[in-house]
C-alpha cells in the first residue's frame, strides 16, 4: 500500500528556503538539509541576511547607536530580533528575507532594541503588550471573565480589549482572533 502522508516539512530542509531562529542566545538556520549554528551559516545565507540588514539600515544604525559596532554582534542581533521564531516557514521567500513572525523572547518591556529592530506582531498591527496577551488568552479559549482575571483587569475592561483588537486587526470576531493567533504562532502562555 503506496499512501503518501500530508505533513508540513519544516523550510530549509528539503527546499531551497531557509528558516532563522534563536534558542537562547544562540541564532540557528536551518538551511541544505541541516541546521547550522550562527556565525557558521552558509554564506548565501550571510548574504541574504546582509542585504536585509542594508535594506533596513534604521535597525543597524540602533544596533550601533547601542554599541554593537562589530558587525557579526549586530547580524547576530538582528536575527535574533528579526527572526527569532521558530515557525517551520520560510525566512526567504523569492530571494529575500520576510518579516512577518512573532516571537516573544521573553525581554519585553526591558529590551533597548524593542520596537526598534524587532519585527513582533505588537509593531507590524500596532497591539500593544497588552493587546498580545489578550489574543493569547483567546487563542487558549478563555471568555472575558477569565481573562480579567488573569491579566488582573476589570470584567468591564475586558470587552474594550476585544474591540481595539478586533478593529486593529481587521477582524470579525473571537474565532478570527483565534485564527489570527495561530497563524502567526501567538500561543504561548501570557508573561
């Protein structure tokens, strides 16, 4: 019996896309059929990441008025912040470099590059923190009075959060939130 199985092959593996992602403080690329770790990417990976860094120069001039002058710390930085989910889809589509994931590395509200280099779904739709762990919430099927209370919010609070959110993201109702969120990986548990 000759069945073929319908899954999702991670980018970089059997493609000729590759995937950016951090664990830690270490930045990975699955690219080839492998992971590499950074600074050992192959170099048409390199380049890739060098031309977006050229085409996006207001987020090396942060990493530089930062102190990062060296240029592998501020490519290291870069896809850290840029691309730092693991999401299994492509980081380069037609030949450059997408900014489209969310990932929540853990250093928000005290990062010195938030909203300036990293591309997290609380700047690309304009949610706010806040706003991010309520899609969370929803995406976990929390109701409203849950959800006040686990983010220590008024009961009447809560439907204003659903609103805003509705409206910044173009959205209908709580199912398409829900949709939303897994769509661009906003699952984890909320900080």
């Amino acid at each position: 019996m000759n069945s073929e199985v319908n899954q999702q092959i991670p980018a970089g593996l059997l493609d000729d896309s590759f995937e950016l992602f951090s664990k830690g403080s270490q930045q990975y690329c699955v690219a080839e059929g492998r992971i590499w770790t950074f600074p050992d990417f192959p170099q048409w990976v390199i380049s890739a990441i060098k031309v977006d860094m050229i085409k996006n120069q207001s987020k090396v001039n942060w990493l530089i008025k930062t102190g990062l002058v060296d240029e592998l710390d501020q490519m290291k930085w870069y896809v850290h912040c840029c691309f730092g989910g693991f999401d299994g889809k492509p980081d380069f589509v037609n030949n450059e470099l997408v900014h489209s994931e969310y990932f929540d590395c853990g250093h928000r509200g005290h990062c010195l590059f938030e909203g300036k280099i990293c591309n997290s779904i609380v700047y690309q739709f304009g949610l706010s923190p806040r706003e991010v762990d309520y899609v969370k919430c929803v995406h976990q099927g929390m109701q409203d009075k849950e959800i006040a209370e686990k983010m220590n919010i008024s009961a009447t609070t809560a439907p204003v959060y659903i609103r805003n959110i509705l409206k910044k993201l173009q959205l209908g109702n709580r199912s398409d939130i829900v949709r939303f969120a897994s769509d661009h990986k906003i699952t984890n548990q909320i900080t």
